[in-house]
C-alpha cells in the first residue's frame, strides 16, 4: 500500500473517505500471489547514461 500511496495515481487524499474499501479491494486483488504474506516485486533497470 505504501508504494501505491506514494503515486500520484493513488495518492491517499484521492480516496477520502473511501480508502478503508481501495486497501480491502487491493488486498483481494493480490492474496492469490503473496508468498508467505509478502508481495514480492522481481523487475529490472536500466540506466542510461551519456555526456
């Protein structure tokens, strides 16, 4: 939830009174990958750089 408040996308004061039902509806989209209660997120970066 942290990481999703942090967007501008889904920042708290987007929900109002209406967080409480975005955490719940989050949690149930999720629970089926957690492992062990963990989300685990497995991605890669790059940077480019240049001068």
């Amino acid at each position: 939830m942290g990481h999703l408040y942090s967007t501008s996308f889904a920042a708290p004061h987007l929900f109002g009174d209406r967080s409480d039902a975005f955490e719940a509806a989050v949690t149930n989209a999720v629970s089926p990958f957690l492992d062990s209660g963990v989300l685990t997120k497995d991605n890669a970066l790059t940077v480019l750089g240049g001068h």
